[in-house]
C-alpha cells in the first residue's frame, strides 16, 4: 500500500521535496488555486466543517478516511497509483514496448492537449455547480455535492501536476489558463462546450453527476490505457474518486423517481399537474431532463469519424475502454466499425475504418453503461405499480457534433422536419415552464435528518452512518 505524504505543503506519494524546481513551481501555482477556490467554488461556504473524505493511500481497498474539514483545508494533492512492473504499451503501433516515463518530442504537442482538455474539465464542473448549496434539498445532499467539489479540485491538481513536471513553460502556461477559463463566460470559456452550460438546480446535478461523470469515468478509462505512464497511472487514481460522483448522480435520481412515486400512489394519478400540485417533479419531466443531459453528454466524445482519434491510437496516447479485455490484434489497421449517417430522409449504418471511428466506439460503449443505471431507475418505477419506463433517447436525437449535427431526430431515430422538430421539441426537452417549476422546489433544507419534499431519503448514510447524522457544522 502506498501512503500518502501529508508532511509536505502540498501532499504527495511523487516525492515532491526530491524535485525542488517542481516543488517551487507547485508551490506558487498553489494560492492560485486557493483563490480560484475561494472565488469559484461552493458560495458561502468557507466556514462549514464538512464530513470529507480524504485520500490517505492509493489502495483501492481502504484508501479514504472520513472527518470534519473546512474545504479550504482540505488537503488537495498529487496522488498516482503505484508503478506496475515491467509495463507495456499493449496497443497501437508501440505496442509490446516499454511504455514511456518521459513525454517523446513527436508526441508533446498530443499529449499536452489531452491532458489541458481533461483538466479544463474539473474546475468548470466546481464553477457549474457553484450556488447549488444554497437550494440543498437536505444536509446529505450538501455533504455529497461539496465532496464531488473537493474531488474535482484534486483531479484539477492532478493534471497540473503533469503540465508542470513533463511539459516545462508550456505547461507552468497552460496550468495558469486553467484557473482563468470559467465556466460559461463569453470571452474565456471552458474548452467543452457542455462544460459551459448551467447547473442550475438539483435535478440537473444529479443527471449531470449520472452522465456527465460518466464520460468522465470512460474518458478516464482510456487515458489510464496510455503509453505514457504517469498519465495512466494518474488517471487510474482518478477512477477510485469518480465513482462515488456516478453514486451521487444515480442515487439522487432513484430517490426522486422513489418520492414521485410514492406521491402518485397516495393521489391515485398519473396528471403532472396534480402531481406538481403537490411538490413532487413528474415523470415526463424526468424524461425530458434525461434526454437533454444524454444527448449533451454524448456529443463530449466528439465526431463519429476522427483522425485525431486515430493517431491518439496509433500513436499510443489514449486507449480504448477496457482495452485488454478485448479480442483483436491491438492496432486495429485492418479492422472497421459502423457508424450512422443520414441518407435521403433515412439512418444508414457506414462502415468505416476502426482507427477513425473510435470516438463512436467509446460512445456506444460508454451509452451500453448508461443505460444500466436508467434500468434500475425503471425497477424503482415498476416495484411501486406504475407503468412508465425512462428510455435513453436514440443517439441522434439532439446532436450538435459529427455527422448527425444539424439534422432533427426524434427519440426513437427517426428524421423529422424543422417544422415536426419545432411542434414537438417541448415534449422531449425541458421547457421553460419545466425549469421554472423545478427552480421552484429549490429550497434549502440543512436540518439533520430532515429532505425536501420532492425528494426521498437515502436507505443509509455515507461511510455507513446514520441519516440524520450531522454532515456539516455550520459556523
């Protein structure tokens, strides 16, 4: 197991006091980063004592330890899983090879934007979400979101650990860009568009926290397939924290879905406006928020054909999703892969090289996923005697990259005129009423023990304690 050196300014399992160029620079990026924080990240909220979870080894098997901290305090570092022995490159055209401790020069230029893109990612989610705790539906809830935040801001620390130690100026540069990008402002945004929307309420958090997070986690996947090493064995660490971010989206959804029910068997009804009558947020809703969180969630892995996808392949960069698990050669030079286009007012399967389609594999696979955690929803649904089922929508429906961007789609797939897209749209995105109606539930409920009525509460408390148990000390 490896511990964590907390004695340090800045705690590290990297031997950080042996580089003391990196240390320094590290150590003046670091009030950078707690003035971000101090601006960007949860409103009002410096003061709480939050039950967190902090790393204190890379085990997977009992690597968090659990108390009450201030989150400017938390301790904020630079975490790799331990070094796998005798390593290889198990993919693309170095495979077989020794995988790499230093970034090669034809490389530099590849693997530098994929780590800036993954960590432009991590603050603008704590800038997305920022007013969320001030509509907290309860004090588990609140406790939840501020570790998904904390968590964030790590994994922020970790992708500028690699720009500082593996890329020179260039990456001390682009570690500083990446404290002045925010979240959906017009003249320096976030790099990923979906990363510049709003996360205006708890509905949008939990279904941003169940898809979003979750191009996070496949994202994640194939980046700890890399050559590179300390990228791989960094985002692997990564992995271990985005799980409970998925929990907190799926879980948070469940109960919604749970009180919705409940509500409607206590009425009798199935009418959304007897149902909003009553303080709870309906089915059909739901429905609409999921397709809008889906559909944006799956344009982030980019065009269905892509030479960059390739030559990250190729090239041994980035991976595939559990890449030895499957059963070709690894290089993929002669394979294909069937992607969809629109042909005269129809869907048609294309097949196209494997190399240029793997974004549309990662996405078909990281949609299989998906639609896991949307069945058990269903089970939610169908073991309270109600017939409705959630549905993932077709995955052109709503694109705005690759090559179904700009065509309209209904749900189930099929092509539709901008004039059925205009007459229908309100029955399968969020209306403007629906956000209104949702903005209205948002109240804060920080009593111990005591949820929002819109929404269930948990079967148990996180690190087993119990409901009503005192996550945060407010001061």
């Amino acid at each position: 197991m490896s511990t964590m050196n907390y004695s340090d300014k800045i705690p590290n399992n990297v031997n950080l006091s042996e580089d003391r160029t990196l240390q320094r620079a590290l150590e003046q990026w670091q009030p950078n980063y707690i003035n971000w924080w101090n601006d960007m990240g949860p409103d009002h909220s410096h003061n709480f004592d939050v039950y967190l979870r902090t790393a204190v080894s890379v085990d997977p098997s009992g690597w968090a330890q659990f108390d009450h901290v201030k989150m400017p305090d938390y301790r904020w570092g630079i975490f790799l899983n331990q070094a796998e022995q005798d390593r290889k490159i198990n993919f693309g055209d170095h495979k077989g090879e020794d995988v790499w401790q230093d970034v090669p020069g034809e490389y530099r230029a590849n693997l530098r934007r994929i780590i800036v893109t993954q960590g432009d990612t991590e603050p603008a989610s704590v800038e997305q979400q920022r007013h969320l705790g001030l509509t907290a539906p309860s004090q588990y809830d609140l406790r939840n979101l501020f570790q998904v935040n904390v968590e964030e801001g790590r994994h922020l620390w970790a992708m500028v650990y690699l720009l500082h130690k593996y890329f020179g100026r260039d990456g001390r540069e682009e570690g500083e860009a990446l404290l002045e990008r925010r979240s959906g402002q017009e003249d320096n945004p976030r790099i990923l568009q979906a990363f510049n929307e709003e996360t205006p309420d708890w509905l949008s958090f939990f279904m941003f926290t169940y898809f979003t997070d979750r191009d996070g986690k496949f994202q994640l996947c194939a980046l700890a397939e890399s050559s590179f090493d300390p990228l791989a064995r960094t985002t692997k660490f990564m992995l271990t924290e985005e799980a409970h971010h998925m929990f907190v989206g799926e879980s948070g959804v469940s109960r919604i879905i749970l009180r919705t029910c409940q509500m409607m068997n206590e009425l009798k009804t199935d009418d959304p406006v007897k149902l909003r009558a009553a303080g709870v947020i309906d089915l059909p809703t739901l429905q609409r928020y999921l397709n809008f969180h889906f559909s944006v969630t799956i344009d982030l892995f980019g065009a269905d054909e892509s030479s960059n996808a390739a030559t990250f392949y190729s090239t041994g960069l980035k991976g595939r999703y559990e890449e030895n698990k499957r059963q070709d050669d690894h290089s993929l030079k002669n394979d294909s892969y069937k992607v969809l286009n629109a042909s005269n007012g129809h869907l048609v399967e294309k097949e196209v090289p494997m190399l240029n389609a793997l974004n549309e594999v990662l996405r078909d696979d990281y949609i299989k996923d998906s639609v896991g955690g949307i069945e058990r929803w269903n089970k939610v649904i169908e073991k309270a005697g109600i017939a409705f089922r959630l549905k993932v929508p077709h995955k052109a429906f709503n694109r705005n990259i690759g090559a179904l961007s700009g065509i309209k789609f209904s749900p189930q797939g099929q092509i539709i005129s901008d004039n059925e897209w205009l007459a229908k749209k309100n029955d399968w995105l969020p209306t403007i009423e629906d956000r209104l109606y949702v903005a209205s539930l948002m109240g804060r409920v920080v009593e111990p023990g005591k949820f929002a009525n819109w929404i269930a509460p948990p079967m148990i408390g996180i690190n087993r304690q119990v409901v009503d148990f005192e996550y945060i000390r407010f001061n």
